[in-house]
C-alpha cells in the first residue's frame, strides 16, 4: 500500500531562516503530490500540487517544492520564513486508484 | 464562492444519539470526501463520492453513514458512536476525483 513519511516531527526556526521540510513516499505508478498547510485554529489550504511537467512547483507564500522521481521526494521550501509560517505541515498523494493518503505532519515553529 | 462550508462547528452527543453532520460547496465539484482527524494527526479518508455515488469507504464502521443527496451537499449520519468517535470530521471537495482538495472548517465532535 502507499504511504508518505515526513522526516521531522517538529522544527524551530528563527525568522529568515531558510526552511526545507522533507516528504517521501512510497508508490510504483503514477501520483499527484500535494503540500497542505493548517494555521493553528484553521482549516487545511492547498500550497502546492504537482501533476506532471516541471518538477519544481512554486505555491503560494512562496513556497516551492521539488519532485525528485528517482529518490520518490517532493520536499518543500522558502527561502526565507516569517512567524506568520508557524503551522502544521502535511505532504499528500494521490494515486491512479484515487486513493489519497497524507503524511503524519511536521510542525513549524517560527520564533520572533 | 470558493468555499466548504460545514455544520454544526461543535457537536457533543451520548453514545445512543443520532445525528448527522452536513458539507456544503458550491463551486461545481464533482466530487466530496469525508475525513477523521484526531488531534496532532493527519487526516485519515473515510468516503470518497464521485458524481454523487460513493466510490471510496475505507472500512468505516457502519455507525458512519454517508450520504450525498446532490451534487453540493454532503452529508454524515452518526448513531451509536464511542467516545473514541470523538475528532475533527472534515469535508472536502475536489473538481474532479484525484484533483486537488478544498476543506471546511470542520466539525468538532465530542461523544460522551
């Protein structure tokens, strides 16, 4: 069956520092990856999709995402985080049975 | 109109109650799911509609009783629930099944 990991359960960052939050999955075929975010207190907001094409993805807020087909990654990153970026993080998959499955989560922390 | 909506935002209810959760969108998807989340964990899929037939139920008790009367609304039906019932139900809708999802807010349920 699928599944997607995420490598870290919870980072800190200070503000400006640079963020990459790591997402694997594990599926043979053919899937759709998604980044979805949840604000403390709010509901989940897509950031980024890919569905084929160029492999690196730009979403909102400007963040960005690299599908790495041979590693089975897609690892999302900012250049430069806020405090307003302290949220929930899950990556997503989706497969060509519509099966859609997230990743357990990694929790940012940006300090002031 | 861009959004899901879901009622009620809070639910407390005993373990012989029935009552029913209800999703809303109006942005021509064709497809809504049904998800569980329980706190610091990622969304688990319960069902899957499709052109308002269910596609997707991923081995959900038959205390959980979807239903999908048309395409804008979705509707959970709860009897008999365990205070392990107790999470976030979400609703999400999609343009087509495998796109990308939007969420509601989420209904807060509690059984005592």
């Amino acid at each position: 069956a699928q599944s997607v990991s995420q490598h870290n359960h919870h980072v800190i960052l200070s503000e400006a520092a640079s963020l990459e939050l790591g997402c694997n999955y594990s599926y043979g075929g053919t899937v759709n990856l998604f980044w979805y975010v949840q604000y403390p207190g709010q509901h989940l907001q897509l950031l980024l999709k890919y569905f084929s094409g160029d492999p690196l993805v730009k979403g909102i807020k400007g963040f960005e995402a690299e599908f790495i087909k041979s590693k089975f990654s897609f690892n999302l990153r900012k250049p430069s985080v806020q405090w307003s970026d302290t949220a929930e993080y899950f990556c997503a998959l989706r497969d060509y049975g519509q099966n859609f499955v997230f990743g357990p989560g990694t929790r940012l922390s940006v300090l002031p | 109109d861009t959004e899901v909506t879901q009622t009620p935002k809070h639910l407390v209810m005993g373990m012989t109650n029935k009552k029913s959760l209800k999703c809303e969108q109006h942005m021509g998807h064709r497809a809504m799911y049904w998800y569980k989340q329980k706190a610091k964990k990622p969304p688990e899929l319960m069902f899957v509609y499709s052109y308002e037939k269910l596609s997707i139920n991923e081995s959900v008790p038959s205390r959980f009783s979807p239903e999908c009367p048309n395409s804008s609304l979705l509707n959970l039906h709860l009897h008999a629930l365990q205070p392990e019932d107790s999470a976030l139900y979400l609703c999400a809708s999609s343009q087509e099944s495998g796109s990308e999802q939007y969420f509601g807010p989420g209904t807060r349920l509690t059984v005592t």
